[in-house]
C-alpha cells in the first residue's frame, strides 16, 4: 500500500505519491531517484514508487542472513549436515516466522541490469560489475586450495540407433541390343471431315440429363397406359429431326419463325464496355452466342479466345433469367457476379471508384461495393430521375454536382474518357513512377468541345448545373423524352425466335418411326423441344449449327433481294468504272498541285535569300561565316557556353567569356558594325581556350586548328566583301561599277574565288525572272492538259 509520508528513516523529506504524480505529467520515463546519493534509474514509475517507498536510503546495504539450508527447492545441504536433519528440524511455524523475518530483497533497477551481473552463492547475493576484471584460477590451483569436487554421475545418453543407408542394385547385361524401330505402316490414319450433306442423313443429337429424366416420365406413363417404352435411339432420331428441320426452314425463309429478321453481327459493332470498335490481334471483339453481346477481351477479362462456341457470364449462369444490376437500374450489357452472388456491369464497376475486382485477369468477381459511402447510393440521376436505385458518380467540371449512372450516360451519349497517366508524385530517381488510370466523365453541359464523341440528348436539354438559357419548357419536353427513350430501352425484352414447323414435314418425321399413339407423343415431344429452344434463347440444340447459325447472320439480305438482273449489274460495273476513272483523274490533280506547291515553296525560300540579301548584306555574310567556321568545329568545343557547373574556376581565368553560339545572337540583332568586331570576339574565343588549357589537352590542340582554319575563312570573307562593294559604314551593296577596293588590289584578287553574295545571286538570277515563272506555269498546265487527253481516250 502507497502512503503519503515524510519518513527521516527513509532519508525522504517529500510526499511520494504528489511527487510521482507530477514526474508523471513532466517527464518521460526511465525515471532516476530523487536522492543524490542513489541514483537509480526504473523504466517505469510504479518501480521508482516501490523504490521510494520500501528502500531504507540511510542504510543503503541490507545484511541478507544466510537462509535455512534445505529452505528452497534444489538446493543443496549445508557441508556436514544431512538434509534430512534440517528438514526434521524445521517445523512450519518455524519457516514462516524465518520468512516473515526476512528483509525485501531490492532486485537490479533498469540502468543497474545493463552493467552489472546478480548471482547467488550458498545463500548470499552478490553483484559483480561487468567491467571488473575476473582473476582465472586453473583447474590444479582449485583442487589444491578448496580440494576435488564431487563430480556427480551424468546418465550417459542412449545409443544412436545407426540407420543403414539403402545401396544400389544393378545388373550387368552380357549381351545388349537395341531394337530396331517398328516398321511404319504403308498408310496413315486420316480424318477426313465429312461434308454438311452426309452430316445431316446422320443422327448428331446426344441426349443430356434433362432429356433422360423427361423421357423416363413419358415412359412411366406409357408404361401405366399398357404402352411400349420410347427408345433413346427414337429420341435422339426424332429431335435431331426437329433441329435439323427448322434449321433448313431457317435458311430457305432467311427470316425467324415469328416472321422478324434474324441478329446481325454488326461489323461496325463497338465494344459495349468502352464503347470503342477498334480491336487488335491480341485484343479482338467477341460476340456472346446467345444474346449476341460485343465485348473486347481485355474489357470484359477473356484472356484466351474460346473455340466454338462463347456465352457471357449471364448467358452462362442465368440463361433464363433475368439479371439486374446492383450498380444501376439498366437491364443488359456485360455482367459480372459479385462477391455476394449479385450481379453488376463491368463498366459500373469500373468507373465507380469504391469497386474492385478480385481477379484483375479475368476481372471477377466484383468485390467492394459494401465499401461505397451511403451518400453515393442518395444521389439522383438527373437523366433517368431515380434517387436510391444504384450508386451514382458526378460530373468531373469544378463546383457541378450533376450526378447519373454509368450506364445511363453510356446511352445518353455523355463524354466518358479513361486514360492512362504516370504518376509522379511518388517518382523515385530514375523511376517514373507507377501507371494509373485517369477517369474523367462530364455532364452535357460541360462536355469539351474538341471531344470525340458528343452527348446523344438533345442540345437544349440541360443539366441542374446549367445556366437555363434555353426556354425551361422545351428542355424540360425534350428530357422527358431522353428519359422515356431510356426507359424503354431498360424495360425491352429480346425477342426469343423460335422456328415453326410445316404440318407436312412433322409427318413425314413421324413416319420415319413406328408406335403406338405416335401423334399424341409427336406433339408432347414438338412441346418440350420448343420449351428448350426458349430456355436457350434460340440457340440451336446441335454444335454444328450453331457456328452455321452465327455465319448466317452476316447476311442482312433475304434470298429474294438478291440482285439477278443482267442489265442491273452492267449498270453497276459501269458506275464504277466511271468512279475509279474520276478517282484516278483526281489523284493526278493532286499530285501536279504538289509538286506546284513544292516549287512555289522552293521559289519563296529563294526569294526570301534575295531579300536578306539586298537589306542586309554584310549581316548575312557574318551568318554565313559563322556557318563555316561551326562546321570547321567538329568536336562541338567552341558551339555552346562553358557551364560553370562542370569547369567552377572557368571564372576565375576567363573574364570575358565567348563562344559562337553568342556570336551568331550578336550578328543575327546586328551587334557587328563590321568585320573587325566579328574577328575581335573570334580571337577572344580563341585566346579564352588557350589561356585556360594547357599545351597537352585537346582543347588547346583545337583552339590552334580553329586559330588557323577560322582566320582564313575571315580573311577570305573580308576580300570578298571589299571585291563584292560593301559600304563599311552602312554596310550595304555599293552601285555596280563601285568597289572598295583600289584597282590594283581588285586584281590582285583571286579569279577563280567566287565571292557569297555573287553566287547567290547568280543561282538565284534564273530563278527571280519573271519569264521562269510563266514557263512553270506552262508547263503544269501542259501536263493536266496531256493527262485530261489520255484520260477521254480510255475506253468507257
């Protein structure tokens, strides 16, 4: 029990139970004593407590007295003493008042545990600090001081049972031959597929569980009315029949039995998850065989193409009936089940971002949807107007609230666009970070205007985050009318056609039997196939017609429509062979614009030397200079400033730095009154290279090339702009018949060197007469003129 003392016996002068109740909110533990002379340190409070509470701080020693021999279990006697006479000694009342008499013993604090080391020897604690060295005495030195000690008999420890390893048996052959290959037949075992004809004289229909337990109920009944039992042989034979038969009234018709043209395969079909019709060779669009659903494989998760035949999830495990979605209130489109035996879209739970897919691959089941917050399952559809019926998301524009199902914007044409972005918030290094899908979905409103694919709804029909230019009742008309146009579409039922068969030729399939009471078996049989044809919405009950049933849907066309007419297809071969004649005749067109349009450019560009030519010439001289002179530097050494994060004391050295990238800004904002600046900062740039760079690098080894390939080209250039007639103070062209220079240097001048501006001028003279541009223009039209000829003489 804690108490509140000030106890002169302790060496205490304070309130323990305030003072550990303040150290609690001002410090953090290990906690050390508050008395100078112990300096103990406890992990926690409640050991600092008991500290101050039983330990005597002015006597901080406590005599232990030897225990009792024999007092504690596994001890040992004392020397010279039987422990059984100190066992008969000590009664009960004894050892309790023994135990009661002795004084608490204080155990090693936190800080005392980590230097030093407690042990027991005959009854006496004592503490041996790590650091004090330990005197080793031999094994000799002991036995001769405290004598031999007792060694007590150690059990030797059982035997190993030895554990023989197996060896290896083998047997050596005196004579061994190997067989020679069996002899290859004369001929092979061949499949030859046979041909539809042969196939349909043959009874393809195998009865399955369903047929077996209604063919034993027809059975049993005959059986009461004292009729012979059906064979399965007679089954099979009869729906074959059936099967077959409707096929052929399928295909002679080219329409259903109730009268409607079969499912197109569209081959403009789109993917009704994405909404895309592109596909690939790894990525191809699958047709559900039974509802005839477009997905791609990717987006419905079919990572293999299926041969024969492919049914959806629905069609697969609920063929019959129908299925609703958890996520919205739309019937159809490509389901999936959920965790909970549910059913979803794939696109509503790709789009709704709480959804999940347990299997990435094969993107099933869809898991999560507990974990959408209750407010997504309150938001009202503005384009359906359903509150509470499936989770909605929300326009992606800032401050619209617009909110309507996934697939209740898929079918009204809203902007719905999924790309994929890199996320570089958590770039490490050179890694770019992880890929995420970026969803993006807007109301009609705030549709982009450079989207692909704009809303279906009328264009005055608006949001709730809308201005309301439009009048509100015609937009409040033309929702109703979306909204009804959604409404049916959910509520449509697909039209199960099942082909009916002629009077005449379900006799002339029931006298390929004979029995008893065979009509009122006939039609109970016509029955129960028609009951199954529903129950697989239509599907043929034989493989092979269903691959032919799903090819014959490619044809739109009926039998009759087809077009028979000789004079009919003349009329058509000569229409398009008109059409390809206009087609090639406009493709020559384009080609003789192009290449009009190419020397047009071609003529612009020479026109535009000529101009810079005559404002600015001894501008464009200086750029065509430095052109020559970049080209002299192969390594690239004098292109580019020097970067002072690579050469730091490159300051240090070079004060005015210079290269020819700064000299080409000068000469291009007409910084260079004349030659001598351009050859003042070329020196400069090569002097800079030099002084920094020794005598044994490439640097300096290059600036002395430049040095003497550079000041060449500069002394060429001036000559020739002294040769050409330069106005070295207005650097402009002098007036024919002018130079700068005096004769006698004029002559000097090399002959055979052409100066720049006299060159040009000379490639461009043909091209900026007014003569060559009438003769282009001639020749083109020359050669429409020849084509339109060959052309009319081809026969139509």
């Amino acid at each position: 029990m804690v108490k509140r003392l000030k106890d002169p016996k302790m060496g205490l002068d304070f309130d323990v139970l305030e003072f550990c109740r303040k150290l609690r909110t001002s410090k953090q533990p290990p906690y050390e004593c508050p008395v100078p002379q112990c300096g103990k340190v406890y992990k926690s409070l409640c050991g600092l407590q008991y500290h101050l509470v039983n330990y005597d701080h002015n006597n901080p020693t406590p005599t232990n007295p030897n225990p009792a021999p024999g007092r504690k279990k596994g001890r040992g006697s004392a020397p010279g003493r039987p422990s059984g006479a100190s066992s008969a000694a000590a009664t009960p009342t004894t050892v309790t008042k023994e135990l009661l008499a002795m004084p608490t013993r204080e155990g090693l604090t936190y800080a005392e545990a980590q230097k030093m080391v407690e042990f027991e020897v005959d009854g006496r604690i004592t503490r041996v600090n790590i650091y004090d060295p330990l005197p080793v005495v031999s094994k000799e030195e002991y036995e001769a001081t405290y004598g031999s000690p007792e060694n007590p008999t150690i059990p030797a420890p059982p035997a190993e049972e030895k554990v023989n390893l197996p060896e290896p048996c083998y047997t050596i052959l005196d004579s061994y031959n190997i067989s020679d290959a069996p002899p290859r037949p004369n001929a092979y075992i061949r499949f030859i597929e046979r041909s539809a004809e042969e196939l349909d004289g043959e009874v393809e229909y195998d009865m399955d569980e369903e047929d077996a337990a209604w063919l034993s109920i027809i059975n049993e009944r005959r059986a009461t009315a004292g009729l012979c039992e059906v064979p399965v042989d007679t089954f099979e034979l009869l729906m074959d029949r059936l099967e077959k038969e409707s096929y052929f009234q399928m295909q002679s018709n080219g329409k259903t039995g109730d009268g409607s043209t079969p499912a197109v395969i569209d081959d403009d079909a789109v993917c009704c998850i994405c909404m895309d019709g592109e596909c690939q060779n790894s990525n191809v669009i699958l047709f559900c065989d039974m509802c005839n659903l477009a997905v791609h494989q990717d987006c419905y998760g079919v990572p293999y193409i299926p041969e024969g035949q492919w049914l959806c999830r629905r069609c697969l495990q609920s063929p019959s009936r129908a299925v609703d979605c958890v996520l919205c209130p739309n019937n159809g489109g490509a389901f999936k089940q959920t965790d909970r035996g549910h059913w979803a879209h794939v696109v509503c739970a790709l789009w709704i971002p709480e959804v999940r897919f347990a299997n990435t691959v094969f993107l099933e089941p869809i898991d999560s949807i507990e974990t959408i917050p209750p407010a997504r399952w309150k938001l009202t559809c503005y384009i359906c107007k359903q509150r509470g019926v499936g989770a909605c998301i929300q326009c992606h524009k800032t401050n619209c609230y617009a909110a309507f199902h996934v697939t209740c914007a898929q079918q009204a044409g809203l902007y719905m666009k999924m790309d994929t972005v890199r996320d570089t918030s958590t770039a490490v290094g050179l890694d770019p970070g992880p890929v995420l899908v970026q969803k993006t979905a807007f109301c009609d409103t705030h549709t982009p205007a450079d989207a692909d694919a704009r809303p279906r709804l009328p264009p005055s029909t608006q949001s709730p985050c809308s201005d309301g230019n439009s009048s509100p009742g015609s937009g409040r008309d033309k929702m109703k009318k979306a909204r009804r146009l959604l409404a049916k579409k959910r509520s449509s039922v697909p039209v199960i056609s099942i082909p009916t068969i002629p009077p005449e030729r379900i006799q002339e399939i029931a006298s390929l039997v004979s029995l008893p009471k065979k009509s009122q078996l006939i039609q109970r049989l016509i029955a129960y196939w028609t009951l199954k044809r529903q129950f697989r919405n239509g599907v043929p009950l034989l493989r092979r017609l269903q691959s032919s049933h799903l090819a014959r849907r490619d044809d739109t066309r009926p039998l009759q429509e087809v077009v028979s007419d000789a004079g009919e297809l003349y009329r058509q071969l000569k229409f398009w062979q008109c059409l390809r004649q206009d087609l090639e005749r406009a493709r020559l067109l384009c080609e003789l614009v192009r290449k009009r349009e190419k020397l047009k450019k071609e003529f612009t560009k020479i026109k535009e030397l000529c101009l810079r030519l005559e404002l600015c010439p001894r501008e464009w001289l200086m750029l065509r200079l430095l052109d020559m002179i970049q080209s002299r530097d192969a390594g690239d050494i004098f292109s580019e400033p020097v970067d002072p994060s690579e050469v730091p004391d490159y300051a240090e050295v070079v004060k005015n730095p210079m290269d020819l990238s700064t000299m080409r800004v000068k000469a291009q904002s007409f910084q260079y009154s004349n030659l001598d600046a351009l050859e003042a900062d070329f020196n400069l740039m090569i002097s800079n290279c030099m002084a920094y760079n020794s005598r044994d690098t490439i640097f300096y080894r290059a600036a002395i090339k430049m040095r003497d390939q550079g000041g060449a080209l500069i002394r060429q250039a001036r000559r020739d702009m002294e040769a050409t007639g330069f106005d070295m103070t207005t650097g402009l062209l002098l007036p024919e018949g002018q130079s700068s220079l005096p004769e006698e240097e004029s002559q000097e001048a090399s002959p055979g060197s052409t100066s720049a501006p006299a060159a040009v001028a000379a490639a461009t003279a043909p091209s900026s007469s007014s003569s060559s541009e009438e003769g282009l223009a001639a020749e083109i039209d020359r050669q429409v003129q020849d084509v339109m000829d060959r052309l009319d003489q081809m026969p139509r």
